[in-house]
C-alpha cells in the first residue's frame, strides 16, 4: 500500500490538492510543536485510514512528520503543509503569485 499522510495546520488550508481518493479522514490525534503550540492536523486518504493495518503501517510516517514540525520550529513554522512520499517528507509551499 502507497500510504500518503498530509499534515496541514491548523488554521490553514492544503497548499495542494490532496492525494489519494474523494474523500479524507482527519486522525483524531494531531501533532503539536514540542517548542511551542503549532498544531498540524494529519489527513489521510479515508480508505486507507479504515484498513485494518493503518496504525502499524502509518507509525514511522507519522514519527517523520513530527520530526519534520520539530525542524520547521526553527523557521516560524512557514511550512503549512507537510506530506509524506514513500520515506521522505515533501514540505508543500506556495508557489509565488
């Protein structure tokens, strides 16, 4: 399974259309900054979200991401969208106007 996780925060909306199927589950625990409150709110494909090994296989993806929050505390946080491909994590910003 090609598991992809977004982590959007709070606040704000994707930078980009989110992968996967029509329809989206946001997971009831999000991630907060260990440094300061940021919150991202982590949003999966629903599908794979109902899959009975989701919790196992998602566990390394959701480690990444959270590292990922941590290292965006050093630059305010201007990564709004974060998205796992495979073992990396994509950082999504805006395109400029």
């Amino acid at each position: 399974m090609n598991l992809r996780i977004a982590a959007i925060q709070s606040g704000s909306d994707p930078v980009r259309k989110l992968a996967g199927g029509s329809f989206h589950r946001s997971l009831e625990t999000p991630l907060i900054c260990p440094k300061c409150d940021a919150t991202y709110n982590l949003i999966v494909d629903w599908d794979q979200a109902a899959d009975r090994w989701f919790p196992e296989e998602s566990r390394p993806l959701i480690k990444l991401l959270a590292k990922a929050i941590f290292m965006g505390h050093s630059t305010n946080h201007r990564v709004t969208h974060f998205e796992t491909a495979g073992v990396v994590v994509e950082s999504v910003i805006k395109p400029d106007p």
